[in-house]
C-alpha cells in the first residue's frame, strides 16, 4: 500500500520527496497535488548542481543523503511489513504537464 490513512479518512502518500534546489519543491506544493503530501517528506538543497553531476553526487546530493535516508527510515517504521522501496527519477515537468 503506498498511503497512509491520516485521520478524518484523509489518505497520505508514503513518498519522499527530493531535489537538490527548493524551487521544484516549492512547484509541487503549490500545485494541485501538493497539499496530499507530508510536509516534513519535502526534503531540498539551497543551490542545486546547475546540471553539474559531480557537484550533485558529491557536494550538495552528499550533504542531503543523511536527510532523505533519515525520512525513508521514519516512513519504513510506519509500516506493518515492508516489501521494498520504489525508487523513480523522472523530469518534474512531465509530471507538472498532467
């Protein structure tokens, strides 16, 4: 099941939500479906890489690995038997477009 059930019956996404600047974040909050998602699952840089790999492998994605594996721990335990982890990467602008 990838949802929570919150109260008053609200269904929350168990997704965590990365980027290395917050502009996409900020795009997804205020979009149609920002609202759905936990707030404490945004998890977001302060520069970004400015398409540079090396600098978001080594820098400024290293800097937020702790963060996000911390907030995948946290929705882990929430669960009552774990299967697995669904991992995606996709462009922000597909899904914006939908």
């Amino acid at each position: 099941v990838y949802y929570n059930e919150a109260s008053c019956g609200r269904f929350v996404p168990r997704a965590v939500l990365m980027d290395l600047e917050p502009g996409t974040m900020d795009s997804v909050r205020s979009g149609p479906y920002g609202q759905i998602f936990r707030p404490d699952n945004f998890v977001f840089g302060q520069s970004g890489a400015g398409n540079n790999w090396a600098k978001g492998h080594y820098t400024e994605g290293a800097e937020l690995i702790d963060s996000v594996l911390d907030v995948v721990r946290k929705e882990a335990e929430n669960c009552d038997c774990l299967q697995g982890i669904l991992s995606s990467n996709f462009c922000l602008q597909l899904l914006l477009r939908f």
